[in-house]
C-alpha cells in the first residue's frame, strides 16, 4: 500500500476529509456579550476552509458559567444555533467539512464574567481567576445536561461532527488530573474515579448523536509537573473511551501555568506518535507544524493521521493552500 501524504483523503467515522490538514480551533475573541457568533466569523472561517479538509472552530462554550471570556461564542442556548449555522454554510461552500469545539473552563472560567465559578476542587489557577467552588452531585447533573443540549444543538446548526476540549486545563482535564482534582467521592481519589467525569460527558454527548456522527476529543498529554498527568497515562484514558469516540487531538500544558522548557517545530508530534502506536483511532497532531517536509513526513510515516495548523492561517488564509504546494511558500516558512 502506498504511504498516505498530506493530499490523501482521510476519515472519521464515516465522515471522509478531502485531505490530511486541519485548521486548528482558535479563540477569535469577537463573540458578542451573549456569545452568539457574528457575521465576522463567518467571514473568518469562510476564508480559511478553501485548502483544509476540516475546520475545527474555536471553544464555544456549553454554559454561561464555563465560558472562557466574555467575548467568546457560545451555544448554551437556541438562539445561538442560528449565527453557527452561517457558518457551516460558509465552509461547506468551500467544500470543507466543519466541527466545533465544545468546552466548559471550570476554572479558568471568564472570572469577571462568571455567575459562580466552578471546577472538581477549590483550587485557583492563579490569583486573577480565583479560587472556584467545588461542583456538587446537581451542578454535575446540570453540566451533563448542558453537553447533551450542545451535542444536539450542534448538530442542528449543521456541523459535520464535534471535537470535546478536554486540553488545555479546562473543565474535563480539570476532572482528570490529579494536580486539579482532589476530590473524595466518586470522581476522584483514583485514575479511574478521575476519569469518571469525563466518561460521562462522551456517553452524553454520544448518546445525543447517535453512533454514526463523529466526536473526538482534544486532550493535554503533558501536565508539565512532576505529579501531573503523563503521556502514557492520558494514553490509558483514551483507551478507556476509544468505543465511543472517533478521533484524538493531540496537545500539551495548560492545567498549571507551568510551560513546557522547549516549544521547537513540531514539538507535540511524539505525543501525538505515542498515540497513534498504542490506539487504533485517528490521531491528530498539532503544534508548531508549519513547514511542508515536517507535516508531510507526519503523514507519509504514519506518526498521526492529520496535521492541525493553527497560527500561520490566522495571519495567512492561504497558508495552507502553501504546505499543499498549491501556493508558494513566504519565505519565512521554508
Ligand atoms: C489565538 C489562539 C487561540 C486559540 N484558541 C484555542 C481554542 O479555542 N481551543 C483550543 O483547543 N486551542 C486553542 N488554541 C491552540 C491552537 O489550537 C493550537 O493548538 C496552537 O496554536 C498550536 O498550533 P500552531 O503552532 O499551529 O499555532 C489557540 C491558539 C491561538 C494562537
């Protein structure tokens, strides 16, 4: 069998992608107070879906009390179905397929903003978030539901899938780490009981849509901490849910304010690597992949399935178009 490169077509479930890139989800911070997506948006990611086969739009927030800032967009109600449907029609225009991220920041909730800030423990991020309230057994119940609602709400604005933010230190990687979760009841106090929370949210989200739409999570497979989550243990926790997803999405960091010690090109593919060896889902890199010899190799030898590009497409709308060899490359990017 010939080896894959960046122009195969690709799936998830059975969703097929035109080819191997990915435009990454990124916060465009042009929401408007009630979090409802502008025409700006639909300009935006219009512009940017003509050369990847998948957009994946920026974290939009399944409750008021889990947004990430005040101007982000969110999808906790009907009203928002409508202004995200434009923009599944802008990109389905472009022949692109399109999911969206759905998240709740538990703690690193828009404080300002919030209605109670809430996360598994009273554990501050830092000084300007503030420390939240643990959740109880009914706010649990409620955030549930919130998945659920947004599931089928997503679904009803059109979007061709859903990717679960489960990175970045937000609510779900809030559950699953022990650095964040210090519960005693039946969602902490052990890997398995850390796991729960986010078991739950998958079987809600997939029991909304049914087997045959795709859902994928976004996880952190590094903690960056000597007592935080490692590769090999996130590894055990898509394990525990590769029945009902599609897809993994593969970045770093974020629970703490820690840093990784070198952010080099590409330094998130041997996450993504450890991955792909040890599950049969779809694996998807990300990070600082941004020359077309780098990504291409990612794919030709199998280390993930697909490439998401973040940064050079907020600046460049073609920039994708230049790893495919349609463009030429600036000549920053060699
Ligand atoms: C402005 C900006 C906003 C971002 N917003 C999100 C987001 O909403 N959800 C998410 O999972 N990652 C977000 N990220 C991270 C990107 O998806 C991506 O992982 C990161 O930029 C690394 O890829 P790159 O080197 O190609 O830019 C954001 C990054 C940037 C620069």
């Amino acid at each position: 069998m010939m080896a894959p490169s960046l122009h195969s077509s690709g799936k998830i479930n059975t969703l097929t992608l035109k080819n191997r890139l990915i435009l990454a989800p990124m916060q465009q911070r042009k929401g408007t107070l009630d979090g409802h997506a502008t025409d700006y948006h639909v300009e935006h990611y219009g512009r940017r879906a003509g050369d990847v086969g998948l957009v994946i739009i920026e974290s939009t927030s399944v409750s008021p009390e889990g947004r990430l800032y005040h101007d982000d967009i969110s999808i906790y109600s009907d009203s928002h179905i409508k202004p995200l449907s434009k923009i599944v029609k802008a990109v389905h225009n472009k022949d692109a397929r399109i999911f969206i991220q759905l998240s709740h920041g538990g703690r690193k909730s828009y404080p300002q903003h919030r209605e109670r800030l809430v996360a598994p423990s009273p554990l501050a991020f830092n000084d300007d978030y503030g420390t939240p309230n643990a959740l109880n057994d009914a706010d649990i119940a409620r955030i549930l539901d919130q998945y659920r609602q947004a599931a089928i709400r997503s679904k009803e604005a059109g979007f061709d899938g859903i990717e679960l933010h489960a990175a970045h230190g937000y609510l779900l990687h809030q559950f699953l780490s022990p650095i964040t979760n210090h519960r005693i009841d039946s969602y902490g106090g052990s890997a398995n009981r850390r796991f729960h929370f986010v078991l739950q949210v998958v079987l809600a989200v997939r029991e909304a849509v049914g087997p045959d739409y795709p859902v994928q999570i976004r996880v952190s497979a590094s903690d960056y901490d000597k007592i935080g989550l490692i590769p090999l243990q996130v590894v055990n926790i898509i394990s525990g849910l590769a029945q009902l997803l599609d897809a993994v999405h593969v970045s770093s960091g974020g629970l703490t304010p820690n840093r990784p010690l070198d952010v080099h090109p590409g330094y998130q593919i041997p996450y993504a690597a450890i991955m792909k060896s040890k599950l049969s889902l779809p694996v998807i890199a990300v990070g600082g992949i941004h020359q077309p010899a780098l990504a291409e190799r990612v794919i030709s030898e199998q280390l993930a399935d697909f490439i998401a590009v973040g940064r050079p497409l907020l600046d460049d709308p073609d920039f994708a178009g230049r790893l495919l060899g349609k463009h030429p490359l600036l000549s920053t990017e060699r």
